[in-house]
C-alpha cells in the first residue's frame, strides 16, 4: 500500500498544524481569494481530509477562527464550514437519496459494460485523457493527489456532465474513489447541484472566460457546452424526522465502535465512557462497487490509527480495523461485552456497516448505541429546506459553541477545545431551495 499523500498527513497534529497555519489568512484574504485555483491552493484551508475524518472538528476550526477573526470578517468561510454541516443534516433527513444515487450508479456502470463508446468517453474522462485543457489536468490532479479545489471540482462535474455528457452518478464516483475527503454527503448533493437535480432546474455551467479568469489563464479549455439543461428526475423527497442518537450511561463492560466518520469520540470519553475494549470499523472500501483509490484507503487506515495512538489507554485494547459486522460481533463477544457505544455514523458506507453491526449484535445480545455528537444534534435538524434558511441559524449555532456571533480576536484556542457541551469558491449567493440557487461549499 502507498504512503499517505505527503501533502496531508494523516494525524491530528497535522490538522491542527494546518488550522493553526489557515487562521491568520481566515478573514478578508480568504474572502477575497478562496476563488483562485492555483498551484498550492494557497488561498483555501486545505482542512477538508481533516474535517472529513474529524480528525479535527468543526467547533474546533470555528472557535479557532472565530478566536482571531470577528464574524463579520470570517462570514465567509464560516459559512462554508456550515455548508458541510448543512450537507450532512440535509442527506441524514433524506437517506433515500443517498440509495438512489447508488442505485443510479450501479446502473450507469452496467451501461458501461454494454456499451464501448460509454464505456472509452468514460475511461478517457478517468485518465484525463479527453483532449479539454484543464479538466486533464483536474482528473490527473485528482488521481495523483487526493485533492482538488472546490472550484476545479465544479468545473470538472460541470464538463463530465454538459460537455461530455457522462452520467452524473459515474463523475461523482470517480470523485468518491480519489478524493480523501470524498463524503457521501457533499459530495452526492454537489454533483447533483450542478446537474440541476438538488435546486430543481438550478444548473452549473463551465465556462471558458470564467476557468481562464480564476485559474490566472492556466487552463484556457475550448468546445465547452454553451447550455446547461437540467437532468431529468424526480424532485428531492420531503425532510424525514432528524437522527436523535441513542441514550446510553456510562457502565462495566462497555466497548466503543470507531468508524472513519468521526475519529474524535472524546466526547464520549469525556462524558464518562470508559471503554473496556475499541474496535474499529471502516467503511472506505464500499464507497464504491469499484477499487477504491490507495491512497484513500491508506489515509483512512493511518487516521484510524493515530485516533488510536492519540487516546492511547482511555481507549483500552483496541481491535481492528474491521470491515464486516460479523468481524465486529466476534469482538465484542470475546472481549465480554454486555453494550457497545459508538459516535453515529452519518448516511453512507459506514452507516450502512454500523447498521449490520446492531444486528449482529443483537444476534449476540449486545445492545449497541449510535451517540449524536451535540454539534451535530443541534445543526442537522435544521436541514429542512435551502441553505440560506438554514444560514439564518448560524449565529445561534455560534452562541452555542459558547462564542457570541460578533466576538473579537484573541488567542487560537488549543487542542483540547471542547465542542458545544464542552469541527475557495466563489461565495453563496441568492437563496437556496426556496429561490434561485446557492454555490456549492468549500469541499465536497
């Protein structure tokens, strides 16, 4: 297996060490540069492998941010840390669109397997071998680092979708395979964004002038689609009932469940878990029916491991890395265990593994508990409708981190920052589902 990419180690330390790096240039610099795609992404965080993992959590990046910066000159990227959350509550309230973007996927790779032009476009597109200044580049990027700006990614979707007219489902599984912050939920509402899917008829266009502009005429691609007509499909269902987690109280025989969702479970830990045994859980090879990438899989096993190091004996022994729940059954089981708690893994392929570990665990007598962590619990439920109603509620998801929406500088906050109890791209504008449509957020 390759080495994780150099550019992002896969440590906490490293996301703390990047975050602490972004902070100075969090405020107006970043508001006004975040849009430029260039060599070193200097202009943009860079924290999204970190965010994904939770290696380093949100509360964490916007009390630090917010620690050096008043709202009014951080808004903006606050406002794209809250459009992950919001991406996350938006699919946890709407998991059926998570099963249809796979079931979509599945059949666009059998058309794939019956149909050779589908099938070269699509390998060409893969390899960037397409013959469209910067999107080879964005595709070879992309394969060679993990990474891509938030910018490129538009563009890229925008051209696989409009210009080469590939099925959206097969463009936002590449992305899931190479990226190492590829998430189920940003990533599957973006692209479904700049198909004209998530904001009905609301679409993305690439466009020459506008690539050349904000990549310093690095890429000057021509023969783009000059229309971008929305896809066909059915309208996103209605909101369902917000996850309310699990009850659980601290007791003998506990163990704790990890996935690659959220690799900070100190707020169990510091809520009076005290676990007899760990086991980890990890769901990174079924974000795709094909290969996953290596050095996603790498990232992810290594970021696993340093939540392990880092927690060291407040943790106990722990097991793993697990792929089955039958692997996870087996261990609770030898290691004695009566319940197993874990941080609730959000709509994708840990979800789905942390759903057939509760059954197999049952199957054993053993109760398991999905903990919603309160950052989560108090952003999700408010998913209901487009962004920027869900905006509305960002100074009160502030106040709760305990940092009033206007707060002036002051020192970076350390490490061990607590969350609410105690984680570039041109800036959204207009409205969100209830009017003409945002601009997707900093990540995917």
């Amino acid at each position: 297996m390759p080495d994780p990419r150099p550019d992002f180690p896969p440590t906490r330390a490293a996301g703390l060490a990047a975050l602490a790096a972004f902070v100075p240039r969090a405020g107006r610099d970043y508001a006004a540069l975040r849009n430029l795609d260039l060599p070193g992404h200097p202009h943009v965080s860079r924290l999204s492998p970190y965010l994904r993992h939770r290696l380093v959590t949100e509360a964490e990046v916007l009390a630090a941010v917010l620690a050096r910066h008043s709202a009014a000159d951080a808004g903006k990227f606050v406002e794209e840390v809250f459009w992950r959350t919001y991406w996350k509550g938006w699919l946890e309230l709407r998991p059926a669109v998570w099963e249809d973007y796979r079931a979509g996927l599945r059949a666009a790779l059998n058309r794939v397997q019956t149909e050779a032009g589908l099938r070269r476009a699509w390998e060409a597109a893969c390899r960037g071998e397409t013959g469209i200044d910067g999107f080879d580049g964005w595709a070879r990027e992309l394969a060679a680092t993990g990474y891509l700006h938030n910018h490129a990614r538009m563009w890229f979707a925008s051209i696989w979708i409009f210009t080469l007219r590939l099925p959206w489902e097969l463009g936002a599984d590449f992305f899931l395979r190479h990226l190492l912050d590829g998430d189920p939920a940003s990533n599957t509402l973006s692209w479904r964004w700049v198909a004209g899917l998530h904001t009905r008829g609301k679409t993305y266009l690439a466009t020459a002038g506008n690539i050349a502009r904000f990549t310093a005429g690095r890429a000057r691609p021509s023969g783009l689609a000059a229309a971008a007509p929305a896809l066909e499909g059915p309208p996103p269902p209605p909101p369902g009932p917000a996850p309310a987690g699990d009850a659980w109280a601290p007791a003998p025989g506990t163990g704790l469940l990890l996935t690659e969702d959220d690799l900070a479970p100190d707020f169990l830990l510091d809520a009076g878990l005290a676990p007899a045994a760990t086991a980890v859980l990890l769901g990174h090879r079924g974000r795709s029916p094909l290969a996953v990438a290596e050095p996603v899989a790498a990232f992810t096993e290594a970021a696993a491991a340093d939540c392990a190091r880092r927690l060291g004996p407040r943790l106990g022994p722990v097991a793993g890395p697990f792929d089955s729940p039958a692997a996870v059954a087996a261990w609770a089981r030898s290691a004695g265990l009566r319940r197993v708690v874990m941080p609730w893994a959000p709509a994708g392929p840990a979800a789905t593994l942390a759903a057939g570990a509760a059954r197999a665990l049952a199957a054993e007598r053993i109760a398991l508990s999905r903990a919603l962590r309160p950052f989560d619990a108090a952003a999700w439920p408010l998913a209901t409708h487009g962004f920027f109603r869900f905006r509305e509620a960002i100074p009160g998801l502030l106040a709760r981190l305990g940092r009033a929406p206007d707060g002036a500088g002051g020192p970076c906050p350390g490490p061990s920052l607590p969350e609410i109890s105690s984680g570039g791209v041109p800036a959204p504008r207009g409205r969100g589902a209830d009017g003409p449509p945002p601009r997707p957020p900093l990540r995917w």
